[in-house]
C-alpha cells in the first residue's frame, strides 16, 4: 500500500511541478504539498483506521480504491509525456 500511495504522490509530484517552482516563501508551499499529498494520507490514514478496527473488507475496498487511483494517474501520466514528446 505504501508503494502505490508513494507513487501516486509522486505522479502527482510530476504532474504539479511547476505549481512547487513557482512558491516564492516556504509557506507558500502549503496548499501544493496538501494538494500532492492529500488524497494518499486520507487514503492511508482510512486504510489504517478501518485495520485497527478490525474492519478487513472496508480495509480491502480502500485498497483497490487506492490501487485504482495509482494506476489511473499512472496510465493520465503515460498519455500526458507521450503529448509531450509528441509536441517536442
């Protein structure tokens, strides 16, 4: 879970960069970190509540939900460079 919720982020990371260029303070940082971030600790901290609670197959669907999510910016991720390289 760790490494798909890592990997969203970083896609995000990817797809927001310039968003975190452009931050003049480090409060500025803020909102973007929160807007990477986000979605992956709500999933994670959701995920974790519902183990502790001894809640397996909630726990199971925030796992697919979080899988679903990392591959749907994974492939948002693959169109959006072969734009890029298209455009190059």
């Amino acid at each position: 879970m760790h490494a798909a919720w890592s990997a969203a982020t970083a896609v995000l990371l990817w797809r927001r960069q310039e968003e975190v260029q452009n931050v003049d303070a480090w409060y500025g940082f803020a909102i973007p970190v929160l807007k990477i971030l986000g979605i992956s600790m709500i999933l994670h901290g959701l995920y974790d509540t519902l183990l502790k609670r001894d809640l397996g197959v909630p726990a199971l669907a925030v796992a697919v939900v979080s899988f679903v999510w990392f591959f749907w910016l994974y492939e948002w991720g693959q169109r959006r460079q072969a734009e890029l390289i298209a455009h190059a």
